[in-house]
C-alpha cells in the first residue's frame, strides 16, 4: 500500500509542480533564447527546482507512515 499511494501522490504533485515552474519561468522573464550549457544554471533551477521537488514531496508524503489515532 505504502509505494502505490506514494506514486499516486508523486502523481498528483505533477500539477502544483508544473503550475509553480511557470510561475518562476514567467517571474524571470520568460526568454526567448534557447538554453544553452551550464551558464544557464539559474534557468534550470527556477524551471526544474519547482517541479521535481513537488514530485518528490509528493512521494514523501505518501511513502511515510501515518501514526494511528487514539480514539478516547
């Protein structure tokens, strides 16, 4: 159970992640220049960072183990 939900959750986290490296695209600029080699590295952080990191947490979430709860 716990890899299947992580998936669907890293899944889901698609969504955020692309929504939030627009957002980061269009904030820097948005150039029209095609990327180029490692001087462009803010580029691939402000476009990358957002969406892999979403996907990770995404996974995170779902991988860890959710204590149970007491009922009183």
């Amino acid at each position: 159970m716990g890899l299947g939900k992580a998936m669907v959750f890293g899944a889901f986290a698609i969504f955020p992640g692309m929504f939030l490296s627009l957002m980061a695209y269009v904030l820097i600029g948005a150039p029209k220049e095609q990327w180029g080699g490692m001087e462009d590295i803010g580029m691939y952080l402000a476009c990358y960072g957002p969406f892999f990191s979403c996907i990770a947490i995404g996974f995170w979430l779902g991988v860890r183990d959710a204590e149970p709860m007491e009922l009183e």
